[in-house]
C-alpha cells in the first residue's frame, strides 16, 4: 500500500516520503479501514515539525483523522462491522501510523459509525476538531440555559462547538475575525457575534449579559486571552482552554480568577478519559445522523498532493478542513 511518512523532523516538503509498504493486518481488538479521506489538522502538522513521538517510532504517517471502510477485523471484534463506514478518532496519537495511508489499522473504539446521510468527507472532518468541541463545553456538565463565549468561532474546533451548544440549549456569543466568517458563524445559529480585531470584547460581554458575564468559556487562544478572563466570566463559572497562542506559559490572574470561584480547565483530548471519549463519540455521532452538524471544507488534495495540503494547513490562513482524498 501507499503511504507518507517521516523519520525526521522538519517542513513537509523536507521530510514527508511517499512510498509503500505491505498491507497491516488487524490484531486482537482491531479493525482495519481502507481510508477514503484523511484529514489535516494543525496538531498533525505540529507533531511532524517537531517530531516529538520520533523517540518512540522510527517511522510515522501523519494524520489523525480520516474516513473509509472496515474491510478486516481482528479477533474479537464484531463481525458485523465488516464493510461498516466509518470515521477515525486521533489515529496517530501515541501509534506510529496515521490516515496519511491507503489502509490503517486501529483499535475498533477509536473507528466510528459513520451515519447514513454523512459522507466520507464528512466523517474526515470530525475526529479531533468535533471531540474537542464537545470535551470543551461538557466536560463540567449540562450546559442548557448556560450563556457561553466560544472564542474562535469559525475555526475547526470553534464551529461545531457553536452547533454543539445550539443543539444543547445554551445561549452562545462567539467571536470572529473578518465579516465573512462572521456571517457564517451567525448563520451556524450563534447568538451575539462580535470581532475580536474591532470590538470591545469585555464591554460588549458585559452589556449582553447585563454586567454578570458568561457561564463558561470555551478558549482558542489562552495566551492572548488569560488577562482579560476575570472580566468576561461570571462567579463560579468555567473556563476551558484547548489551546494557547504565542506563549505556553502566559500570566494568569490568580486572585481575580479566586475571588471569582473560576474552574480553569486546560485540556487534551488525547488524555480524556475513556468514558469521556465515549460520551462524545455518542453525542457527536447523535447529531450527525439527525443532520445537525455542518462541516465546512476548505481545501481538497489529491492523495499524490499530501505535502502540499500539510504546507496549506500551516500557513493558517485556511478557513475550514483540509481534506486529502485517498481513494474513490
């Protein structure tokens, strides 16, 4: 089979191979997916600029997350789920091989029905943006008639964590940076849209939610952000922070954050519990069959075209996923 891989750190066009290997078998407890679509995500393109897992693997395809169809089972696992459509869930997180492949195989939790009604290029888009939507707003409970601020609206993450709260019953103000992602944020059913490059944020917030701010916020960009929190967020509220900035290790305002009761909840999904992964691969897959999750993509590659789409995803301009099509 074909794949990209890498044995050394560096940019795409330096390090990522094509070439190809012996088709894997499945063992105890795994399935095998021949992958329709793989997906980008800028954690994948992280992990091969700084090749942090090559200590563990002398070899790695990148990718996390994809789609395709289970055409063999290990021991163990259901035959039913032969030629079952599916999509993948961080297939590259602590294993050596990624979507970044004609076939991969992976323990059957981490390969989900994908529902009638959503396509291949559907389930690629969900993976690690959608299970991280879902961890940031639940992660402490029921969120309905909970007003929240979600930062990054129309970023991988930021849009389904709209829909997502939508769907739960909260009231959402979510921000962007340009009048067109604006407008779609507004269209996926988001409240109160404000620019964060124009708008007062904190003023506006406090004028929304009459001076007691939001019950929770769902961060992109801690680093920036940090400082500002204790005027943005209620008493007792909650705070959840995937992901920082420029800087890893930010100021935080301690006192105002005490004196508040603020839960501050930094996370990653590859650490989640396995009842918490559950929880969002039902919710997630809930909302898709019922056709409540829209997916917005924003560049498709051919499987040939792999260094370029990591290229693409690392410039950070692209608004929406980047799709690589690995087979019909």
């Amino acid at each position: 089979m074909k794949i990209w891989s890498f044995k050394e750190a560096g940019d795409a066009a330096d390090v990522l191979r094509l070439s190809e290997i012996d088709v894997p078998e499945p063992g105890p407890g795994e399935v095998r997916v021949k992958i329709a679509a793989s997906a980008v995500n800028p954690t994948d393109c992280k992990r091969r600029s700084d090749g942090r897992e090559l200590v563990k693997f002398p070899q790695i395809i990148p990718n996390n997350d994809g789609s395709g169809v289970i055409d063999s089972i290990g021991e163990g696992v259901n035959p039913e789920r032969l030629d079952e459509r599916v999509w993948i869930f961080a297939a590259q997180a602590g294993r050596p091989f990624g979507t970044a492949a004609e076939y991969c195989v992976l323990p059957e939790n981490q390969v989900r029905h994908l529902p009638d009604g959503q396509s291949f290029e559907d389930g690629a888009c969900l993976g690690v943006p959608a299970v991280t939507a879902h961890r940031a707003l639940f992660a402490d409970g029921d969120i309905t008639g909970q007003t929240i601020l979600i930062s990054g609206a129309s970023g991988r993450v930021g849009r389904y964590a709209v829909q997502m709260a939508k769907h739960a019953g909260a009231t959402v103000i979510a921000t962007a940076g340009s009048d067109n992602k604006i407008e779609h944020v507004r269209e996926l059913g988001a409240d109160h849209i404000l620019n964060y490059k124009a708008d007062n944020i904190p003023g506006e917030v406090a004028e929304i939610t009459q001076g007691q701010g939001v019950d929770r916020i769902v961060d992109a960009a801690f680093s920036s952000h940090a400082e500002e929190i204790p005027s943005l967020i209620s008493d007792n509220g909650i705070v959840t922070a995937y992901s920082f900035d420029e800087d890893p290790n930010p100021r935080v305002p301690l006192n105002k954050l005490m004196f508040k009761n603020v839960t501050l909840r930094p996370f990653s999904i590859m650490g989640m519990p396995q009842q918490a992964k559950n929880a969002a691969f039902a919710h997630i897959e809930n909302m898709a069959a019922e056709g409540k999750l829209n997916h917005l993509i924003g560049a498709r590659y051919t499987f040939d075209e792999m260094i370029s789409a990591h290229e693409n995803v690392e410039q950070g301009e692209l608004f929406g996923v980047c799709l690589v099509r690995v087979s019909g």
